[in-house]
C-alpha cells in the first residue's frame, strides 16, 4: 500500500470512529440529565443560511407513498445508505433508537442504494427491525441532495423543511425539534465549508464510493453499473500516484490522466 492510501485509510478509520464516539458521548450525556431530572442544555451551532430542497414523493418498500412535503413540522434526517455498506450497517441500530425516542418531532427516510431487487431490501429493513420508511434511490431523488459519494451519508431537514449540515446526535435533534427550551441555537456562517469538504473527500473511501468525479453512470444498467465501479477499484491509475481510478478521481478531479481511463472504462462495459 503506498503511502498515499495508508494515510488515506487511516484518516477515515479515524474519522470514523471519532464521530461513534462523539454520537455515544452526546446520548449518554442526555440520558443522564434527564435522569436527574433536568433538561439538557448548552449551545447548538447551525448554519445561518438553509437551502431550500423541494419536496419529493416515493413508494416505501410496500408500496406506501413517503412524502416529505408531508412531513412539514417534523425534523426528517435523509439517510442514503445500501445493504452491503458496513458503516450503514453499523449506525441503523443509533437511526432505529432516535426514531423510536423521537416519533412524534423526527423522521428517518432511508433511501437506499442497492442494486438489486426490492425484495432483497424489503427482507434487509425487516431483519434488521427498521422502524422508519425506506426508498429505493432515484435520479430525482439525487439531484435534490448532490454530493453522495461516499456511504452513508446523511441529509438533515429542519422543521421547514430546509436543508443544513448538522451533526447527527441526539441533541442537535432536540434543539431542532423544540425539544430543549435550555439549549442555545446559534446560526452562525459556514466558513470552515471549503475546509471541511476538503478533507472529506481526502478520506473518502473509494471501495464505498457509488459515484466518481467526472464519470457519468446514469446511462447504465444496475448490472452494468456494479461492473463499472468494481473495474474502477479494481484497475490503478497511470498518472503515478499508485490509486486506482477511482481513489485517483475522488483524490483529485483535476487529474487529466484517470479521467479517459474512467470515461473508456465506462464506454467498454456499455458496449458489451
């Protein structure tokens, strides 16, 4: 492994593992002041300026039609996530417990990945005792929350129904939900964006990746698709940087070298 993409790894292991432990850190403190009786209290920093996402409709995996414009008053956490994703995995059962605590002020809508059948989710979401509804992902769908590369990745809707890139723990979901008259909800500017989306494409991890920089895959078949990205983690760059296609496109869209060997990987699957 070159240096490169141990760091890489590294950092996304770490990233990882920082933001379970920020999550369980959160609960827990909640929990206990309201053991004592008191409610939790502190500063929420959001961001000031909210973008407006239009509202979209799509049938549960039973058919049912899961509306967001419906949803109007309630905080809705937009969780893209797939079946065989192990981060996904392991954060359902933290998605699971905040719908239950919070029923009647948030809702999850998972929208879901897979390439596969229905029936293979709808099998996945009972096993696993999903309690909120899940969606199977559509063009319409992604063009209202750009920027999914990488999974999970989770969009949070205030009461309005506008979009702002709060953290995802138990307090956050109280301030948004009118739940916790002592906390201070501060609006402040986004000014660490360009920091911040640096380094999570930095520590991005490819093999996860259902989308790549500069490579059109919408024309594909769900078959033709799941062949493209494994033959793009697959097969390595010739720029020199010792990644393959798709770690070089996520590290670094400018480069003038993956970005043809993507784009011919591409032709030559839907050609066949």
């Amino acid at each position: 492994m070159s240096p490169r993409r141990l760091i890489a790894a590294v950092l996304s292991v770490a990233v990882f593992v920082v933001a379970i432990v920020a999550m369980v850190r959160s609960t827990r403190g909640v929990e206990q002041e309201l053991k004592k009786g008191t409610g939790p209290s502190g500063t929420v920093k959001l961001l000031k300026e909210r973008v407006e996402v239009a509202s979209f409709t799509a049938p549960d995996l039973d058919g049912r039609a899961v509306s967001t414009a419906a949803l109007r008053g309630k905080v809705v956490l937009v969780n893209f996530w797939a079946t065989w994703c192990p981060p996904c995995r392991e954060e359902i059962p933290d998605l699971i417990a905040l719908q239950a605590k919070y029923k009647d002020r948030l809702q999850i809508i998972g929208v879901a990945q897979d390439s596969g059948s229905i029936e293979a989710v709808r099998k996945f979401a009972a096993e696993h005792g999903m309690n909120y509804p899940t969606v199977l992902s559509t063009p319409e769908i992604e063009k209202l929350f750009p920027g999914v590369y990488a999974l999970p990745t989770t969009f949070v809707l205030d009461r309005d129904g506008k979009l702002l890139n709060a953290a995802r723990t138990e307090l956050e979901t109280q301030a948004l939900a009118g739940l916790a008259p002592d906390v201070v909800v501060v609006d402040a500017e986004d000014e660490d964006k360009a920091k911040l989306q640096a380094d999570k494409e930095r520590v991005q991890n490819a093999a996860q990746a259902n989308k790549i920089p500069g490579v059109d895959l919408a024309g594909l078949s769900p078959a033709a698709r799941a062949t493209v990205l494994q033959q793009l983690n697959t097969e390595h760059c010739t720029c020199g940087c010792n990644l393959t296609l798709a770690q070089c496109r996520i590290d670094d869209e400018s480069c003038t070298i993956s970005l043809p060997l993507a784009q011919e990987l591409v032709k030559k699957v839907a050609g066949k």
